[in-house]
C-alpha cells in the first residue's frame, strides 16, 4: 500500500497486515490488522507519528522513499507494533529526535536499546511546532501501557491515538465511513486491550473530549471520520452500566455439564435474560472478551478434573479476571464424578471481579430433577437481580 492522504499535510502511512491471525500469541485476530503510522509535514519541519511491527518494515521503508528529511518521531506507545522499527528510522534519519512521554523513555530504552541522546520526552500538554502546524502531546497512561500518550493537531482537527479507539481490521478503507462492521472491531479490541483499565480510562476521556478534532487516527484499523460514534460507544463501555445479560463459559466432558448448561440458558430465556453460550472447547477467547464488556453476570459451568475446575476453565476464568469487566454476579455450575472443590478453586481465580456470588449448583453424575430445580432457582434469582438494573439488552455481538 503506498502513502495515503488524510489532509493536505497529513498522510496515512504503514502495513495493513491481512494474514495475521494472533496477537500476543493470545488473542485471535478474525480480521487481520494494521500498524498505522502518519507523516505530518509543517511548513518548517516533518514528523512521523509511529512507525510499524518489525515484520513488515518493508512496507515502510517504500513508504519513505523520497520523503529526505523526518525532524521528529513521536512514540505514542513502546509496544513493539508501533515502535519496532523506530530504530531503523533512526537510522535512516541520524538528524531526527525521538520524542516520547517521560515514562515511555526508560521503556523505549529497555525494549529498543535506544540511545538516550536521541530521546526529548515532552510533559502533558506541551507542543512541538513543525512551523505551520502544531503537535500538542496529551498524556493517557494505561490505554494500556503506562507511558502512552496521544497527539493532538489542531490546525487539521486530527487526534492520533495509537492503540486508544484502535480496531484489528485489515481493510483497503482508509476511513471508518459507514462500515457497520466497525463497532463490533472496536468493542473486541476494547474487551481484549483496554477493559482491565476502564477507570482510568474515564479520566483520558475527559482530556480527549477537551479537543476539538473530526477525525480519530488509530494505529490499528481505519480513521474514524464520525469520532462521536466511538466516542460514545466508550462512554458506554466504561460506565457502570451493565445489560441483562448472563455470559456462560463452559466445558463439558461426558455430557452432564452441558445438560446443566442447555437447561439453565432456556431457563433464563424464559425469564427474559438475554444469554451468550460460550464451549470453550471451540470458543474464539475474543468473542467471550467482548460478551463480557456490558454483562451483567457470570455463569461458569465445569465438570470436575483431579478434583479442580477443568484446566480450560480455569484459564479462561483467569482471563475474565484479569480483563475486569463490571460483572455485578456470578455463579457456578457443573457435575463431577465423585469429589470436588471446583467451586472454591475458581473463587478464588476472580479477586478482581467485584461480584456478588449468586451460588452453586453441582450435581454428582447426570442432572436429576433436584439439579434442575436449582437451576431453575438460580435463574429465578438473576431475573430479579437483573430486575433490579435498569439497562435493557444491546447490541448485535
Ligand atoms: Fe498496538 Fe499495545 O500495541
């Protein structure tokens, strides 16, 4: 892809990456991604925001064919995506300054071996004038490293954002346009990078609105060019409201966990809550992310292995854990051969779930009709729990 014009002085440069299908080695990527990065050419100076995932610097360096000066590289974000090839591109331009938040220097040194002559750290609302145009500097730690920041620049009304309101999607649009799909990319990349930090994440929201800008320029995924759409969808997910929706993880193994499963999901339909089902045995973790962001509750569902949870369980239980989501219940469910301590073992996996625990519900071998009698109490019991929340059920995903 060559360089692609958003304004007059602003070009989008960078690598969509359409084969790539896991992040971290964790997260699954349905939809590929890009690594963006953008030139800002001032009437005095030129500075290129980010650069690109090592592996496709290529891309790149065909990208700054011709372009003979770059006087600053801004690091957004230290995380190898955005910032493995900066020193390439130092090297490629000996007279240009790396410029970065305070905290980002220290990492770019550890994770870069850069030197330190080469790095100007700017404070929280500093500017760098390029002649012509301005690059304003906004501090947003924990979206989602400690360091990160974005770059406002007035005069073309565009905020750079790196990660923050990114979206793994590789597209050939340079705009969101009206790209339904959108939505569904931005709230998996919120549930799986951003969630864990939904409070501090409100402050950043706040220093963001503080600017006047039309477009958003992620580093992953198309330019937003109707930022109020993901503004307003973050506002969403990082409120504490949550809709009347049970997420429900499980693994079976003989078939008597999932009768429990298929028994309770019906149950709670009946009662009017809404249900995301999840085998993890084939579930895309990406997906369970995602069901997790606005629900109201958690039902884990496990047989029983060496007396714990099954292993698949207790991973993705530690998953839901780390990520925080603003789960207000939880529950238990599952059946076991002939002992068990599930139910305390992943108990204690969800110290971060600020959650009332709702019970559980185990049965030795096949459910009979006293299990399902206390399925059926449990799903009395998230129906009014439920009740008690004002939010209906959304969303498409
Ligand atoms: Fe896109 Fe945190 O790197």
């Amino acid at each position: 892809m060559k360089p692609r014009q958003i304004t007059q002085d602003v070009q989008w440069m960078g690598a969509v990456d359409w084969n790539r299908r896991l992040f971290d080695s964790l997260i699954p990527l349905p939809d590929g991604t890009s690594y963006n990065a953008y030139l800002v050419r001032g009437s005095e100076k030129t500075a290129l925001l980010d650069t690109v995932d090592p592996a496709m610097w290529d891309v790149l360096l065909h990208q700054l064919d011709g372009i003979e000066k770059i006087d600053y590289i801004v690091s957004h974000h230290t995380e190898q995506d955005h910032a493995g090839s900066i020193p390439t591109v130092l090297e490629m331009y000996p007279m240009a300054t790396l410029v970065c938040s305070p905290k980002a220097k220290a990492l770019l040194m550890d994770h870069l071996n850069l030197d330190e002559t080469r790095i100007k750290t700017v404070e929280d609302g500093e500017t760098i004038a390029l002649g012509n145009k301005t690059l304003r500097f906004i501090h947003t730690p924990w979206v989602h490293w400690p360091e990160t920041m974005v770059t406002f620049l007035p005069e073309d009304r565009i905020l750079f954002s790196c990660d923050f309101f990114g979206s793994h999607l590789a597209t050939t649009d340079l705009f969101v346009g009206d790209n339904p799909y959108i939505a569904e990319a931005a709230k998996r990349y919120y549930a799986e990078i951003m969630m864990p930090f939904r409070s501090t994440i409100r402050n950043n929201m706040k220093k963001v609105r503080a600017c006047e800008f039309d477009l958003i320029a992620p580093s992953h995924g198309p330019v937003y060019d109707n930022p109020e759409m993901i503004l307003s969808a973050y506002e969403d997910w990082i409120s504490d409201a949550v809709t009347n929706t049970v997420v429900l993880p499980y693994i079976s193994m003989h078939g008597s966990t999932e009768i429990m499963v298929n028994y309770l999901t019906a149950a709670l339909a009946e009662r009017g809550v809404k249900v995301h089902k999840f085998d993890l045995s084939v579930t895309d973790i990406g997906k369970l992310a995602m069901s997790l962001v606005d629900a109201a509750t958690i039902v884990i569902g496990t047989p029983t292995v060496h007396v714990g949870p099954h292993p698949i369980v207790f991973s993705a239980t530690h998953l839901a854990n780390a990520l925080r989501p603003k789960l207000k219940h939880a529950a238990i469910i599952g059946s076991y051969g002939w002992g068990t301590k599930a139910v305390e073992q992943l108990t204690s996996l969800i110290p971060n779930l600020k959650v009332e625990v709702l019970g559980a519900v185990l049965c030795k071998g096949l459910p009979k009709s006293d299990t399902l009698a206390e399925l059926d109490a449990l799903a009395d019991t998230i129906r009014d729990k439920h009740l008690l929340l004002a939010k209906p059920p959304v969303c498409a995903s």
